[in-house]
C-alpha cells in the first residue's frame, strides 16, 4: 500500500517537469507535420526520378 502512494506522490513530483505547456504541444505537432509533409515530398520526387530512369 505505502508504494502506490509513494508513486502516486512521485508522479505528482515529477508532474509539472512531464506535461509542457500547450503551445510547446502545438508547435511539436506543427514542426512534425511540416518535416511529415517534406519527407513525403522527396519520397515522391525520389520515385519520380526513378521511373524516369525506366
């Protein structure tokens, strides 16, 4: 028993360091669709390039 309270105090601890802020969430999110987005760009440029070579 004394150990769930022990990690459920701990997680409160550590709580504030876990969760950031809303707008950090946001801009991750936008900074991972926009690279997402540049990687599917090349895939498909790198495939175009080879069925040209065909």
């Amino acid at each position: 028993m004394s150990t769930q309270v022990g990690s459920a105090r701990g997680g409160a601890f550590l709580e504030p360091f876990l969760s950031a802020p809303p707008h950090l969430e946001s801009t991750m999110a936008d900074l991972a669709f926009v690279l997402a987005t540049l990687a599917a760009f090349a895939l498909v440029a790198l495939v175009a390039k080879g069925v040209t070579k065909l």
